[in-house]
C-alpha cells in the first residue's frame, strides 16, 4: 500500500512527537532513596530548585515555602534538589539537609537527593531544563552586580552556557510540561511568586 503524501507527513510529524522528550519523562531519586517520576506532576505548575545550606541565597527558602503554601493546594509542586557544586554549600549528608531546612524554615515540599546540575555527572532532567531554559543573565542590582563579578574570576565564559551559575536557580514549569521560566538567584521572589500566581 502506498501512502499519500499528506499521509507521510503525518507520520513523519506522529514519529517526531514521540522521540521528543518532554520533563515527564525523567525520574529522580528523593532524600530517603526512593524513585519519583516526573509523570506524578503532570498537570501542576512545577518549580524546580537546585538548593544549598549554606550559601548567601539560603534565606530564599522561607519565601519559597511561602510561595508552595499559598499556592499548593491550587496545583503547584516544589522541586528541591540540593547541591554541592557551588562553593561546596551543601556539604551534609541528605538527612542532615532535610532536618536543617526543616529545622530553619519548616518545609514542607519534597526535597530529593543531593546531585549534579553541571557536567558529566549532572542529573538528565537538568540536561532538559537547561536545554529549555539558557543563562540570560543575573538581572540589575548589588547582587547581580556581585555575583557577575565572582563568576568573571572563576570563568571569564561563564555567560556563554546555560550551565547552571548557582544555588537557588529556579526553572518554572507550567501545566502542560512546558519550561517557561528561568529565575537567577538574584531575581527577586516576588517575581517567582508573581510568574507561579500567573499559571495557577
């Protein structure tokens, strides 16, 4: 049988949706071992968060739990994953972080293993995210300004990838899997908030 040629291009285009990878199809692994598909979010807003202890941006987990418990219950999810890449920030064990972060700021949304958001060794969901969602820059400020110039000494190229820069880098999720933001440290979390109220 000979298809059409409208018919081949349909095929063409049904075989190119389906090797197109989506973030509901990566998996994690959480702070006590277990396996958590992206799949069980579909249809929320997601914001996925690469976290530290001990970092200057640290206090920005009171404003995130802020934002989780204003709007969870209308359908968003918070991504924790803590990280060590960034100036060894995150030293502890994946206990010792959840009893620190419940301990100072009460949180409540899931928090994941400690992994890689950069190089070989980098969590494939943040191979996506950042595929999604380049560097476009930390914004205006004394913060922008600071972090600019410590990224310069350790990589005059730091602006030319879409590695992630530093703890607290959030990436915003909507209800159909689409990657529609990316938030520096440096951003304001009204603007998170803001942006997450817009999809909800």
């Amino acid at each position: 049988m000979v298809n059409r040629p409208g018919e081949q291009i349909n095929c063409y285009l049904h075989k190119e949706r389906k090797t197109t990878m989506s973030i509901y199809d990566y998996k994690l692994v959480d702070g006590q071992g277990n396996e958590v598909s992206m799949k069980d979010y579909e249809g929320k807003v997601v914001l996925v968060v690469n976290t530290a202890t001990g970092c200057g941006f640290t206090p920005q987990y009171k404003d995130i739990e802020a934002i989780y418990e204003k709007f969870h219950d209308q359908g968003l999810e918070v991504i924790d994953i803590p990280c060590n890449q960034f100036a060894g920030q995150a030293p502890e064990s994946d206990e010792e972080i959840h009893e620190f972060c419940q301990l100072h700021y009460n949180t409540q949304f899931p928090q994941m293993k400690k992994s890689d958001v950069n190089g070989e060794n980098e969590l494939p969901i943040y191979t996506f995210l950042k595929s999604q969602k380049g560097f476009e820059g930390f914004g205006k400020g004394p913060k922008a300004l600071a972090m600019s110039a410590m990224l310069k000494k350790i990589d005059k190229n730091y602006k030319n990838t879409s590695d992630i820069k530093w703890n607290f880098t959030k990436f915003l999720v909507n209800r159909s899997g689409e990657v529609v933001a990316r938030f520096e440290p440096t951003q304001k979390m009204t603007d998170v908030k803001e942006a997450v109220a817009a999809l909800i």
